[in-house]
C-alpha cells in the first residue's frame, strides 16, 4: 500500500526535498550533523509559506506510564514508579497546495483500544489482582475526558468534516475502531464502522509493516490485529516527510518507532512540534529540568536530550529526530527559555507523582477558529 509522488498529489501533499539522503549518512556523528542543517534549511522556506488557519486540542485520555520509559531511567524517583500521561487530539485547518481547505486529526486515540495493546492489557490484569487495585488505578492514573468522537461537535464540526487523522505512531492504536473494519472485533456482535465516514489516515509506510509484523520487542505496544478488515482505500502510506499544506507537514522522526513521524505546523507564534519521543519538555531540554536525575544524567552522557524510550528500535536515531524537532521549533512565547514541543502524550502535572512534575508545561494549544469547510470562501 505504499505512497506514490501521484497519491501524495491526489491529497494535496509532496515530498520535502531538504530531507531527502539525511538520514543515509555515514558515520553517525556526521548524521546527527546533517539532520540539524537540514531541519534548518527546512524551517526557513517551512515559515515563508505561511501559517494553518486554525488549531486547537482536546484532552482525550490520561492512563498510568513507567517512570523508568518518560525518562530512559534518568530519573531518581524510587518512590514514584509510575506517572500520569495525558493524550490529546490535535485538530489543525489548513490549505493545501492546491488552495483547497482540509481538516486534520492528530492522535484521534480511542482508549478502548489502547487497552487492548499487551502492554497495557496485562498492566489492568495485574492491577485486578491486587487489591483496590483498580481503584487506585483510577484515582491516582486514569481519567477519562472526551471520546474521539465527541471532539468535533465540541469545535462545530460533523464527523464528515475530517478529511484526514494521523498518529505520530500506531503504538496503542486499534484502526479498527477508528476507520472502521469489515471484520467483527472477537467478542463484538458486529463489524465497527468508521468514526469518520471520509477521513483517511495518513501513516508512514514503516509504521504499517511493523503493525502487520512485529518484532518481539515491539510485540507490547501493537494492537494484535488492530488493522484487520481495514479498507485499504482509507490508508495513504507516504515514505520520508511530507508537507501537506500551508503551514503544516509531518517530519519523519524515526528511532521511537521505524515510522515515527511529528506534527509540525506554523502558527501566528511560530512553529509547533508534537510527537512522543518525549513525555515532557525535559525530554527536549533536559539542561533546565527540575525532575531529579535528569540534568546530570544529560551531563554525565554528554547529551542534549534524554528520550522516552518504552521502546528502543533506534535509540541514535531517536536522538537525531528530537534534535531534528528542537531545530525547527520556535521558543514559546510564554517562556522564551522552552521550546514549542508539544508533547503528543504529555506527562501530568500531579502532586502524588512528585518529583516527577513537567518543569514546563503547554498543557493545550489553540490558534484562530476551526469552522465548517461549507463556510469557508
């Protein structure tokens, strides 16, 4: 199912030439280097083209993360194992290249289906056995703010408006639930239609082989099964990154996961970064972290990042991507000292995971007013 140049055309997409080869330089040291010339040259026309029209995010879900995965283990918090993340879904107007307005979801997570990932389904069996284990689980980890679904009336929007979703990778993911399957879900009376009846999803074409084929240390996090009956006509894989508008691209970020990608989009504030190679700015800027632990752990390894690393596909090339991400991000206007990452899941900020708080944290982001296609000129 893999993208063309022509099916990147039909959705009103290209390729970004900047990138192109960066990623196949040898030695890693001049890669990284590479990256970071690229991703400036990149950022520079990126901005000339000019800003989305709107954007605006909704809190999905929190769910319970080890603290040893937010922060590759730098953090010294015996006492807090795990902490609090939360998703949220990222809706983004912009025009494409062709001046049409297109709606996009980003992270249009259905909890119901993250939970089936192994990971988090045997987290919930061990929590059942203990007890009051679920009750603390929710009181301390699980909240549970709006479905998918329910985002669009929220902006003014019906389910047909969204023309494209995306997720920076499928860890956690159901498709099925979300495009719809012609398979029944074991233990459902019938086939689940879509949540969206046009929006196609947009995905990397490694991400979509890993799902089909995972690799024992990728098994926890993928969904068995999770795009089964799948209509092949709703998915456009792309290779590298692309841009699909004005204002908006998706930068492949490789090393989380083969098929990481990040939502960059250029706002009246400058340019936004969202994926999940990190939990937190602490991730990205790990120099200014109050989090104990980690600004040693970056100068003891001489590092400028420290990943969430759950998963450790390519833990160089992870490295390369979040400094691919901090060059094109803009300082956030509220504080100049952090950057606009946005994290795509973003640790909470709650007293009982002390001293595991965000130093800094964006919480939300929103810039002009999404509204109808039908009441656009």
């Amino acid at each position: 199912m893999a993208s063309t140049v022509d099916e990147l055309e039909e959705i009103g997409a290209r390729p970004i030439p900047e990138f192109e080869g960066v990623h196949d330089v040898w030695p890693r040291g001049k890669r990284l280097a590479a990256v970071r010339e690229a991703a400036a040259a990149y950022k520079q026309r990126f901005k000339a083209q000019g800003q989305i029209r709107a954007v605006k995010s909704v809190d999905i879900a929190a769910a319970p993360y080890p603290t040893t995965f937010a922060f590759h283990g730098a953090a010294l918090a015996p006492t807090t194992p795990f902490v609090s993340i939360i998703n949220r879904m990222v809706v983004v107007q912009y025009d494409d290249f062709e001046g049409r307005m297109r709606t996009l979801a980003f992270e249009p997570t259905v909890p119901e289906g993250s939970a089936e990932a192994p990971f988090y389904a045997q987290l919930v069996k061990r929590m059942d056995s203990l007890p009051g284990g679920q009750r603390i689980a929710e009181a301390l980890y699980l909240h549970y703010y709006n479905e998918p679904e329910d985002v669009l009336p929220q902006l003014g929007l019906e389910p047909d408006d969204l023309d494209y979703l995306t997720f920076d990778h499928l860890h956690v993911q159901d498709v099925r639930m979300i495009l719809g399957s012609s398979e029944t879900i074991p233990g459902e009376q019938n086939p689940r239609q879509p949540l969206f009846p046009r929006a196609k999803l947009l995905v990397h074409r490694r991400e979509t082989a890993t799902f089909e084929s995972p690799h024992p240390m990728q098994w926890a996090w993928y969904v068995d099964g999770g795009m089964s009956g799948v209509d092949p006509g709703r998915v456009v894989e792309f290779d590298g990154d692309v841009e699909l508008g004005v204002g908006i691209s998706l930068i492949w970020t490789p090393g989380h996961t083969d098929g990481n990608h990040s939502l960059c989009i250029n706002t009246p504030d400058g340019v936004w970064i969202s994926s999940e190679n990190g939990v937190a700015l602490d991730n990205w800027q790990p120099q200014q972290s109050r989090i104990p632990g980690i600004r040693s752990y970056a100068r003891h390894y001489n590092r400028e990042i420290v990943p969430n690393a759950n998963t450790l596909e390519d833990s160089l090339d992870q490295y390369d991507s979040m400094v691919k991400e901090k060059t094109l991000a803009d300082p956030c206007r509220r504080d100049p000292n952090w950057l606009q990452v946005l994290p795509s899941s973003e640790l909470a900020s709650r007293i009982h995971m002390w001293p595991v708080r965000p130093t800094f944290a964006h919480g939300w982001i929103e810039y002009g007013t999404i509204t109808k296609p039908s009441t656009q000129g």
